[in-house]
C-alpha cells in the first residue's frame, strides 16, 4: 500500500495547524484553498491561479476570445487570465496582443506586455492603446477590491472598481469590442447595467462554475460596443 494518503494527511495537519496562528478569515481562506479542486487543477494544468477556470467557462459559452484580438487584461496579477487569453488568441504564433496592467508586480508571461501602473492614470488609455497598436477588441477585468468584512462596504468597493473599469473601457475600446468585469450582487450593480446597455448592444450577467457557489461574485459581458459618444456624435 502506498504512503501517500498518509504523507498528505500529515502535510494537511501541518498547514491547518499552522493556520491556527492566523486571523479566522485568513483559516478560513486557507481552508477553502485546500479543498478547492480548482486550486489543485490549476497548479496541474500549469495555471497561475484558479481564476483562469473562470474565463475558460465564460469564453466556452460566449465566445469572448478570438485569434488576433487585441486585449487589455486590467489587474492582471498573477496572470491567469492573461495565459488564458495568450493561448486562445494565438499569441504564441504570433497572432494578436495582450497588455496587462496591475499595481503590483507580475512574473513574466511570455508574449504578454505588462505594465506597472494605475489604469486610473490619466495617460493610461493613451499608453495601453499605443502598446496594443490600435483600440482594443476586449478589456477584461477579474480585479477585486481589498475586502473589509462589512459586506456593504465591500459591495459598494467593488462595484466602485468595475465602473471605473467600464469607463476605462470606453475610451480605449474599438468599435464592437466587449467588456468582461467582476461585479458583486447587491443590488446596485443595476446602475453599472443600465450604463453599459447604453454603449453596449448586449449586457449579461454570468457565472461561471468557477465562482464558488457561496460566494456573491458575478461577472458582467457586455459586447458590441457602439464607440465612444464623441466618435458617435461627429459621425
């Protein structure tokens, strides 16, 4: 018989015991990404993070990855969605580009350009469209804001971080081009909606298996972009 079952046990009590010494919150992570079988398939399958799993399902039913788009993938660390992204738009052959943007550093993901910056810079929009060479055919963005406890605080932070990314989107995205944001439920997310519907032909909430069933994540695609209003307005 082998010895593995009991060697993991073993590797199993030593990680809980030792996150005896952290806060319940961080047990209570450290817990989930143990029995997580999307952590463990990510570290199999080469993934930076369990959220590539996430953008895998999305783009399995709606389509959101094609060969030579342009892409900018906001909050990109660790990379997840932009290997995701690399592998589906052909970015190994030479087809397309990807520039991913995040404040904290990322390791280098071959073919990708990353950039340590705030996509709330006022330059941003204008450095992301010339290191893609051309507006972007996607902005995807999984990124979260830094959690309190108090549910409504966070709600409204992370609703705060996906309209500013929609408004990013806005100015560097071409002419049906989509938009693919994490966004939590709550309720006021209903505003962020009935902004893109404006300036987009489609608008949809997702879920992807990959979110944890417990948890309010969501994402919101919406595809089509109509341009920008001062684009519409001179045409």
């Amino acid at each position: 018989m082998s010895g593995g079952g009991e060697t993991g046990a073993r590797n199993l009590k030593q990680r809980l015991k030792t996150a005896r010494k952290r806060t319940l919150s961080s047990q209570k992570w450290l817990e989930r990404q143990i029995n997580d079988p999307y952590v463990a398939r990510a570290k199999r399958e080469g993934y930076r993070s369990r959220a590539a799993y996430k953008l895998i399902e999305i783009d399995q039913k709606y389509k959101v990855l094609r060969p030579g788009q342009r892409i900018v993938d906001l909050g990109a660390a660790p990379g997840g969605w932009s290997q995701v992204a690399a592998r589906k738009i052909g970015l190994g052959e030479g087809r397309g580009r990807i520039v991913a943007i995040d404040l904290l550093p990322m390791e280098p993901l071959a073919g990708v350009d990353f950039l340590e910056l705030d996509f709330l810079d006022e330059k941003a929009p204008e450095i992301l469209v010339s290191r893609l060479g051309g507006e972007a055919d996607l902005v995807m963005s999984d990124m979260a804001a830094n959690t309190t406890g108090h549910k409504k605080t966070d709600h409204l932070r992370i609703m705060g971080l996906a309209e500013m990314a929609a408004d990013f989107a806005r100015q560097v995205l071409a002419p049906g081009g989509a938009f693919l944001a994490k966004v939590f439920q709550g309720g006021t997310e209903g505003s962020l909606l009935t902004a893109l519907k404006q300036d987009f032909a489609q608008v949809r909430h997702v879920k992807p298996a990959a979110s944890r069933a417990d948890s309010a994540e969501l994402y919101v695609l919406a595809t089509g972009f109509r341009g920008r209003q001062d684009t519409r307005a001179e045409a």
